[in-house]
C-alpha cells in the first residue's frame, strides 16, 4: 500500500472491524468506506452514487485493501464487486480493480445473530460464487511475530 502511495496513486484500506481498520494508515471499515448496509441481504447494493465524491475516489484507486475478510458476510464483498463494477463499467470481477482480501479462515469467523450452522457456512465469502475467480495465495511467515519464533509457531 505505501508503494502504490509513494508514486501518488491511492490506495484504500479498509477492514472488516473497526479495531483492524483502525491499525491500517488511513484504514475504514469497509461497510464505512463503500456504504455497505450493515445487516447486508443477498443482492442488496452499496449506497455509493455514481456523481458522488466518494464514487470518483473509489474509480481513481489503485489498490483495495480489505483486511479480515473471513470475518465479512459473502454478500457484503458480493456488493463490493457490483460497486466497482457499475463505477468501472465494466463485468470484470471488481470491476477490473487490484484487489487484496487479507485474514485467516482459522481466526475469527462472521457472526450471525441466532444463525444455525447452516446459514453461517451459506454466509461465508469461500461460499460465494466469486471464491473462484479469486487469486489465493497462502502466507507462511507471520511477520508482526518473527521476534517470537515460539509464537510464530503457535500461530501456525
């Protein structure tokens, strides 16, 4: 993200969580930054108008963070995509946007209020019929703990 800001291109970062937004320069939670509902149904939209400011900063952007990930329902990304596809006019998946989905299935998972078993597994991203189309790499090497290799490997 520093790079792509260092040769004066923008760069947004947002996070699923407030806490992991608030650690990430310049970071917003996503529903914040792209007027995702909060209580996000199958095919609703974000609240993003095509002649709004914050329309013409999302089309400008170069690369979107969007830290835990695992931790955001499948629609709400699926919104995202529709988003960037109306702004970009384009079918492309993000509407041909660089985008990187960061966290770890293994941690915290989405919450849904008096869900059954059934509906959080319908609900994750891996679940969405843009799971595919994406680029997945895994990381190995925690760099926030490689001072603490007993940590490190706890974490793995």
């Amino acid at each position: 993200m520093a790079n792509v800001r260092s040769k004066g291109f923008v760069a947004l970062a947002t996070a699923t969580s407030g806490i992991a937004a608030s650690i990430l320069l310049g970071g917003r939670t996503a529903h914040s930054r792209f007027k995702i509902p909060i209580n996000i149904l199958e095919g609703a939209t974000c609240r993003v108008s095509k002649q709004s400011a914050l329309a013409t900063l999302i089309k400008e952007c170069k690369l979107i963070i969007w830290d835990e990930a695992p931790m955001a329902k499948r629609t709400a990304i699926e919104a995202l995509n529709d988003l960037l596809q109306d702004l970009m006019n384009s079918k492309e998946i993000f509407g041909g946007k660089v985008i990187v989905f960061g966290g770890d299935f293994r941690q915290t998972l989405l919450v849904i209020l008096q869900g059954n078993k059934s509906e959080m597994i319908n609900a994750c991203l891996i679940n969405s019929p843009l799971w595919p189309l994406f680029e997945k790499l895994q990381l190995t090497d925690n760099m926030r703990a490689r001072l603490d290799p007993s940590f490190t490997k706890f974490l793995l």
